[in-house]
C-alpha cells in the first residue's frame, strides 16, 4: 500500500486523538514527525522533479565556481548551486544530497510548529497535502525556501526585526526566486485587516480583468517579456483551486471574527499571520488567470494555514468545533487529490498500472527498484546534459 497514504491517514488519526487527548500530544506528535521525516529522508527518485534535480546537481562542479554565469546566470540560483558544491566537495551522492536536504526541512518545520502552534500535530497533518507532498516530496528548492521561512524568517516577521528578516529573505530567494514575494510583509505588517481586505477585492477584481482577451494583448505588447506571455497567453484557470483558497480564506476568517467578537482583539500573531496568509489570497485572485504562477505565489502564504487554523479553533467552543471538523474534512479532500496527481504527473508509474493504493515507496536501500517503472539514469542524464548545453548557450549569447 501507498506508503505516503498510510502516513497521511496516521497524521489525520494523530490530530483527532491528540484534539481529544492532548495530554498525549507530545507523543502523538513525536511519532508522527518522526515517521514523515524517515520517509522524506529514506526515499529514492520519488516526486516529479527528484530526477530533474539529480540532473542539476550532476552539471554543479566539486569546487566552490565564482566565474560569470555562476552566480546570475545558470539555473537553478546561486544559493541553491553553493550547497550542493558544498556536498559535492565531499564527493557526496544525489541521495545523501537530499537526505541532508530532508531533514533540515523538517527540523525547520518543527521549529516553527513548536513555536506557533499548540497542537503540532493538527498542524503538520494542515501542512501534509502541499508543503509536504508537493514542495519538500518534489520541489526540493521551493520546499527549502518555504521552510527556512517558516523556521527562520517568521519569527522575525512576528517580533518585528526587520532587518533581519530582510537579510533572511534575501538569502532564502538565493534558493528560489518565489522568495522575493516575502518582502512585502513589513509593509502588510502595518496595514489593518480590513485594508487587506479591500486590496483582496480589488485583486479578486484585477484577476477577472486580466481575464479580458484585450487587456492580455496590450500587456504582452508593452512587456513583451517571456514570463509575463507565459502567465498571460498561456496560463489556464484552475477553477477547483481558486475555489478552494476563497472558501478557505473565507473559513479563516469567520473563525477569526467570531474569536474578535467573543474575545476582543484576538492576539497579536494571530492577527499578523492573518495578514500574510491573506496576502498569498491576494496573489492567488491576482494570477489566477494561470494557476502555475498563482499557486507559486499564493503557496508560500499559504503554508501558514497550519499554524492559523489551529490558533483559532484552540478554544474548542462550538464554532472552532465546526471549523475544526470542516479544515479537518478539507484536508483529507485535498491530501487525497495530491496522492492522486503524484500518480498521474508521472506518467512511468500510471503506464505501468499504480494506482494510488498501489503507489510504490522506494527508498535509498532499494534503488535499483526504480528501473521497474523508468530508466532513471537515462532521465537524469538526459537532464544533465540539456542543462551543459544551456549553460553553454547561455555563455555564446553572452559573448555576442
């Protein structure tokens, strides 16, 4: 059976338990981090982009490369392209690569967890169907941005240390250039939640604008630039995710009203990590003329959620019941569509008949088994080597 479903079913029997028996928590939890970090850590060639990587860090030399192209030039960033020069100084394999990369990930989370959130497992099971199975499974350089944010970035976000959060910004966006997204937050700092509200209408609004057939060619004729054809022309509305984030927002913050009117002000992080969450809304009903870039940008607040959701329903009266029981059931909703998806983007393991029940979990003492479904070294040196003839490309236009 599915071993990322078996965990995931563990996670969602782990938070029932522990929202029934929090004296236990601290061992529900333990065991649960403890079995998704062994299956980060331990798997082999599983995730969309595992291969693709394994490319990249193949065409990355075993010496520390300042020349030019290196720094501003190759893909992926410089941040990204230092730390595998670092394992690869040491002769390192891709797997011990990531193994490494595994587990900073989530020790990063727990960092996080252990400081915002009261029910930690409640909010990893929140953060098992997108950070942990899209972005940490197979987004390897997203996944880390995410977390050094989360474990890193955030405190500094809530204790309002700007300039250190700047700096931790910046050396996350040498990772993944998604980061720079982030820096808007001193600034959202400041804005009350209504104002952020009204800028959500406004890109809700600005989303359907940029829906207009005319509107998209005077943009891509004033920017004729690549990315911005490719959100614009190209890009396809994922009317199931927006959706999704609408009722979810919607959700959050009916819960936090609710918890203002009863209480007052809720508490100060509270209502901060309500403002970033919705700012990635923001950025969702924006772009989501192209669901690609939308969720890139949008799942970076998102991932906030864990600790949100489970802030707001701690008092357990009757609304935080309902709202427990509805992110509960969305959850599971939506961990079951990414099971899926890791089936169906994979089109080796659907031609050979896996199903979600059947998905395989291959892990660093097995790796060979990977050859039952692709030729995996064929795959990443096929990557290795379009990625030499870009750099090389890349150093003839250059020159020219």
């Amino acid at each position: 059976m599915n071993l990322y479903l078996i965990i995931f079913l563990i996670l969602a029997a782990g938070a029932v338990w522990e929202w029934f028996r929090p004296q236990y928590g601290k061992y529900i939890y333990w065991c649960c981090w403890g079995l998704a970090a062994a299956c980060l850590c331990l798997r082999f060639g599983q995730g969309t982009d595992y291969v693709t990587y394994h490319g990249l860090y193949e065409t990355i030399p075993a010496y520390i490369d300042l020349s030019q192209g290196y720094i501003c030039g190759f893909y992926p960033e410089i941040g990204w392209r230092l730390i595998s020069a670092v394992f690869k100084l040491f002769h390192a394999p891709f797997w011990v690569f990531t193994f490494a990369l595994g587990l900073a990930d989530m020790l990063l989370l727990h960092r996080f967890l252990n400081k915002y959130v009261p029910l930690r497992t409640a909010g990893l099971f929140l953060s098992y169907p997108v950070l942990y199975l899209v972005y940490l499974v197979s987004g390897l350089r997203q996944g880390l941005a995410i977390c050094i944010f989360l474990g890193i970035a955030v405190p500094f976000y809530l204790e309002k240390k700007w300039v250190r959060y700047i700096v931790s910004v910046l050396i996350v966006a040498s990772f993944h250039r998604v980061g720079y997204a982030w820096l808007v937050l001193p600034v959202v700092y400041y804005l009350p939640v209504y104002v952020i509200l009204a800028l959500l209408g406004l890109s809700i609004a600005g989303g359907l604008v940029l829906q207009i057939g005319a509107v998209e060619q005077l943009i891509t004729n004033v920017l004729p630039v690549y990315h911005v054809k490719q959100f614009l022309l190209d890009g396809e509305v994922s009317l199931f995710a927006v959706g999704e984030r609408l009722v979810s927002a919607a959700a959050i913050l009916i819960l936090y009203f609710w918890k203002k009117k009863k209480d007052g002000q809720p508490e100060q992080r509270t209502t901060l990590l309500l403002k970033a969450y919705l700012c990635g809304t923001c950025f969702y009903m924006l772009m989501c003329g192209s669901s690609y870039y939308a969720s890139r940008y949008c799942v970076i607040f998102k991932v906030l959620e864990c600790a949100l959701v489970v802030l707001l329903i701690s008092e357990r009266d009757k609304i935080a019941k309902i709202g427990a029981a509805f992110f509960l059931g969305l959850t599971l909703v939506m961990g079951i569509k990414n099971l899926n998806a890791m089936v169906s983007e994979s089109y080796y393991y659907q031609q050979n008949g896996v199903t979600l029940w059947t998905y395989p979990y291959i892990s660093v003492f097995n790796q060979e088994k990977i050859n039952d479904y692709y030729n995996y070294e064929e795959g990443m040196w096929k990557i290795y080597h379009d990625n030499v003839m870009d750099q090389e490309l890349w150093r003839i236009e250059m020159q020219d």
